[in-house]
C-alpha cells in the first residue's frame, strides 16, 4: 500500500500520546515515522541532551523516506540560547532539502493565521518553564496576559493526567480571566484533541493545540489542503 504523505517527527520523549492524537485527526493513508529522545524530566541538562540528538534523528527520518519534519519539543528550544531555533531550521533544511517546522514555530503560525493577538496559554508545565514559553510568543508578536499550568516536571505525569485535564484547566481560565483572543493547549504529552472543538464551543473562541498546529504546518508544507473536521477551526479553515 502506498502513502499519501511520509510526516517525519523527532519527540523529546516517547511521543505516545502525539502519535495517539496524530491518527485520529488526519486522514487516512498518512504515515507518521517518529524518532524519540529521552527527555523524563522538564529540566534544563534534560532538554540540553535531547538538542544534541536531534540533527541525528532528523537524518534517521530522512533514511525512512520521510517528505517533512517536525520537531517536537518547544521547551527543548526555548532553553537554549536566544535564535537557536531560527539556526536550527535552516540548517536542518539545507542539510535534508525537506520542509521543517518545529512545535513552537507552526503554533506561532497558526495563531497569527486565526487573527489571534492576545493569546491565553494553557500548559501542564511549572512556573519557569511557562515563563520562557511565555517570551517565545511575545517575541513572535503576541500579547500574553493568561498562561496557567500544572506545575508537572515529570513527563510520564503529564502522559498520565486524566483527558479532561487540558479541558478543566482552559474553562477555568477562560471563567476567571483575562480576556484572550484565542488559547494554545502547549505539550503533545497530555491528551488536547478531543477538548479543541468543545472549548471552542464553550469559549467561542478559537483554541489550538501542539498536535493540531504541527499536522496543519507539515500538510501545507505538503500542499495537503484537506477539511478535517471535529478538530477546531484551525483544521476546517482553508489554508491558502
């Protein structure tokens, strides 16, 4: 059986949750082909060897025939030194000739293509990790006035929070405020696709999440112009 689409994603962790979510939004017949480093804690040593190996995954996934790369793992880039990830995709780009974008990078993308300016972030992370995610948006163009998060620094709890969690977290934020234009459900570790579209509902805002905002940025990259529906407006808006 032939492919429509090889999507190659180099996770920091197992990434069993992203390729959970992966196969229920996207169409039949789309392959995903994943590397994993071994992020177990949200700690900076952790974060600084998962960087170290991700220009070998890439080229793992590029042996496996892989059309475009994502690159999981915000928080792995947003500890490192400032323009590290901007180096990164492109020197990734020149050494494999595919399309790369990175969980951060499509999210950022995303938000400006819904019209998003103020952006409420909903994370599983603690307070200083939130805090540096916070500066990546707002140097990529945006007002952040509402980040809430768990506190979580292992991994396999973030994995094992209840799917509700990303859900109950985002009602609550949306009820007490401030006012936001739209929410980001940052990680791919705890389970964001099936809360997209009933908080749309329940907000009448948009929300995006890390799995959702990476398949949309690997199929245009792909000229993958298909509606998916029951993710959000994200995924049923045409995407030019």
């Amino acid at each position: 059986m032939g492919w429509r689409a090889r999507i190659g994603k180099v996770s920091p962790s197992r990434g069993d949750t992203y390729i959970y979510e992966f196969y229920k939004i996207v169409p039949r017949d789309i392959l995903l082909t994943q590397v994993a480093t071994t992020v177990k804690r949200l700690t900076p040593d952790n974060f600084a060897r998962a960087f170290a190996a991700y220009a070998e995954a890439a080229l793992t996934l590029v042996e496996e025939g892989v059309q475009s790369l994502i690159f999981g793992g915000g928080p792995v880039f947003v500890n490192q030194p400032a323009g590290t990830e901007e180096a990164f995709i492109r020197r990734i780009q020149q050494i494999t000739s595919l399309p790369v974008t990175t969980e951060f990078s499509a999210t950022a993308q995303a938000c400006h293509f819904l019209g998003i300016r103020r952006l409420g972030i909903i994370s599983p992370y603690r307070e200083g990790l939130n805090g540096l995610i916070r500066d990546y948006f707002v140097q990529a163009g945006f007002e952040v006035p509402l980040i809430r998060g768990l506190g979580i620094e292992r991994n396999i709890d973030i994995g094992n929070l209840p799917k509700e969690a990303s859900l109950n977290l985002t009602l609550q934020a949306f009820r007490e405020g401030p006012d936001v234009d739209g929410y980001y459900l940052t990680c791919s570790r705890w389970r964001t696709a099936e809360n997209i579209e009933p908080l749309e509902e329940a907000t009448g805002k948009p929300v995006v999440s890390s799995v959702q905002t990476t398949i949309w940025s690997a199929f245009r990259s792909l000229g993958i112009d298909e509606e998916i529906t029951g993710y959000g407006k994200l995924l049923t808006a045409r995407r030019g």
